[in-house]
C-alpha cells in the first residue's frame, strides 16, 4: 500500500525504484498503434490546440525542472515557442499573456500554493491552463481547463523522484499530440519519437542497477563541503535538479549550470579535489555537442577537479578524463534525462543515508507547499 515501505528501507527507496512504472502507467493507454491520444484534450479540438502561438509553463521545484527538460522536446518538435516560469516569479509581474497562449502547470501535489494562484491569474487573464498533476482531484487541476494526470502513484517521499520522470513522460506525450495535430512532425518522426518514449522505463530499470556503483561513490563523498553539477541542452536542467536533490536530502551546498557557462564564472570555483559531476551528451545523437562538453571536463579536470561522468554507455572519449564514469542506455537525446537523473536521485539518497539523515523527511522542507 502508498502507506508502507514494502520492505525497502525508506520511502524514497522504494519510489525511486518504481520509476519504471511510473512512466509506464503515465503512458498506458495513451499510445495506441503507436500513436499518442490524449482523450483529457478532447474538448479543446485539434484546431485550437494547433492555434497555440506560446506556451508558458509555471511550476515551483522539481516540477519546474520537468518543465525545463519539456521545452526542448515542444520547441523541437511542435515549433511553438515555450518559456518556463516559477509560478511565485509570474504571478506578480504582470506577465503578458494572450488568448492564444496556453498556460501548462506541473504539480505533483496539485496544491502548491504559488502554482495555484498562477493558474487562477492566468485564467482571469484570460489564457488556457492545462494542468500536468499526479493527484487526482487537486485543486490545481479543478482550477485548470483540462488536466493530464501522471500516474506515478502516490509520491510520499518528501523529495519527488518518481513524479519527477511521469512528469516528464506525461509533458512529452502532449509535445508528441501537439507535434501531430500541428503537422510539425511526419507520421514517421512520430512513431519513432513515441517508440523511444516506449522503450524508457526499461532503460530507466537498466540504469537503476548502477545503485551499488552509485552508493559506494557517495560512501566515499560524505566529507564533501559544495558539489557542483555541469550539464548541457536537456541535461542542464538535469544538473539542476541534482543538485537540487543533494541540498535537499544532504545538506550540502550544490550547484548546477550549464556546461556551456563554465568559462563565464563557474571555472573559478574549481580547485584541486572540487567534485564536479558532468551529464555528458551522447556522441552518436548529440555529435556536435558532446566534444564540447567533453572539452569542458578537460579543462575543469586540468584544475584538479574531481571528474564524475555521466555518459552513454560505449563513450570511449570521456573515459582517459573521468575519476568515476556511471553509464546509461543508449536513447534518443531528448530521452537522456529520464536516463541521467536517476544517478543523481540515487546520489543524493545515499549520501544522505551514509550521512544518517532521514532521507524521507528532510529538516525544513514540507512534501506540499500550501502557503505562499
Ligand atoms: C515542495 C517539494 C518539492 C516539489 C515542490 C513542488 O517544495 O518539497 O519536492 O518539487 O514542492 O511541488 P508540486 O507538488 O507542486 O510538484
């Protein structure tokens, strides 16, 4: 049941490794002949949706990451152009917003208080509002025009892992529908898109036995003071977000950027024995962006620091360059972060676990955040 840990030793644990079918039941009965059908959309009609001029997406945390992996994946397959907003920061601005820009909110909860009153100003301003929640009946979704549930399963972890990839696949999903009824994607482009999404929580079980890897890593890290995250395109948000679970669940002072910053500031923070973890971009489907993160691990690992690699498996070129290298599947690169997060999640729960701190309840955090 949602309210035991069925044997493993912490919530997160246990929602960690239900990542497969989280993204499994997120896309059950929602590819059909390989094709993407979202009933819940149904009463907006094809032209309407095909009439988006802009999306913007509203989200707080780790839902707004998810937000940030979706933007590449709408940009590039259904050519509408998507900004990615936390709900608090577009609430009180007084944002534009026009009849034909679709407002798409990403909760796990459907409660966050900042989301909420995003989706109310957006309403009364007079955009769509599409919800992505995992918790049927939330406020969130009742406020919205229509919602598509993740079903990730109840999430009780207070930091979100599971709802974090059912988010992902739910957003990819309506890029898919959006591509389609767009005409920005030939039918062929689609069924191959939608195969790669198929194809992702068995990798996701793939990449989850990297666990002992991973926990013998942290094992050794527990002394660490700032751990820093490098990532590029879709594995920029990535790095956000594991650095984001190491401050949540470790306590440790981490930041991510893109790896195409580096020489804008972040190379300054390096010194002999940093950590830096690196999301490398796969050489077959990201070739002209993986020698350049490539070249970024050369120069931060000529200044000492400590190199931990995140790359596809067969990447010879970031091996001679790399303290420690956690492979992943091969995948399509929009398809990467569902793969490459889950080191980071499994990093930060085991840092913390060998730290002895209460990986299901960090100090200071709540799992729903319901005031502003
Ligand atoms: C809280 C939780 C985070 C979560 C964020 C957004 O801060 O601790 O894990 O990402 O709220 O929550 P939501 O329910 O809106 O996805």
């Amino acid at each position: 049941s949602a309210s035991d840990k069925g044997g493993w030793s912490s919530f997160m644990a246990k929602e960690v490794s239900e990542q497969p079918d989280a993204v499994a039941n997120t896309l059950r009965g929602r590819i059909v002949d390989g094709v993407v059908v979202i009933p819940e959309l149904a009463e907006f009609g094809d032209d309407a949706l095909a009439r988006i001029r802009r999306i913007v997406i509203i989200a707080c945390g780790t839902a707004a990451y998810a937000g940030q992996v979706a933007k590449y994946a709408i940009e590039k397959w259904a050519k509408v152009p998507v900004d990615v907003e936390l709900s608090h920061e577009f609430r009180y601005r007084d944002p534009v917003l026009e009849n034909d820009t679709l407002v798409l909110s990403i909760s796990q909860s459907g409660e966050t208080m900042d989301t909420l009153m995003a989706v109310k100003y957006a309403r009364e301003a007079g955009a769509v509002a599409i919800s992505i929640c995992n918790t049927q009946g939330a406020t969130i979704p009742r406020e919205s025009n229509a919602v598509i549930y993740t079903h990730a399963g109840p999430e009780v972890a207070v930091a979100s892992t599971k709802a974090f990839v059912a988010q992902i696949a739910a957003l990819y999903l309506f890029a898919l529908h959006l591509a389609r009824v767009r005409g920005t994607l030939s039918s062929a482009e689609l069924l191959e898109q939608t195969a790669e999404l198929q194809a992702i929580p068995e990798k996701i079980a793939t990449t989850l036995l990297q666990g002992d890897a991973v926990r013998q890593l942290a094992t050794w890290m527990t002394d660490s003071r700032a751990v820093l995250f490098l990532g590029r395109h879709v594995g920029f948000p990535i790095a956000l977000e594991g650095a984001l679970k190491l401050k949540e669940l470790a306590y440790i002072h981490a930041e991510g950027f893109a790896a195409g910053e580096l020489k804008h500031g972040p190379i300054a923070l390096i010194e002999p024995g940093q950590p830096v973890f690196v999301v490398v971009p796969s050489p077959r489907g990201s070739a002209h962006l993986h020698p350049k993160v490539v070249s970024n691990i050369q120069e931060i690992r000529a200044r000492g620091a400590r190199v931990i690699v995140i790359a596809e498996q067969g990447d010879a070129a970031v091996l001679p360059f790399a303290d420690t290298v956690i492979h992943i599947p091969l995948a399509a690169p929009l398809f990467e972060p569902l793969l490459a997060v889950v080191p980071l999640q499994l990093f930060a729960m085991e840092l913390a676990t060998a730290k002895g701190l209460d990986v299901d309840q960090p100090r200071n955090l709540a799992k729903s955040v319901t005031v502003e």
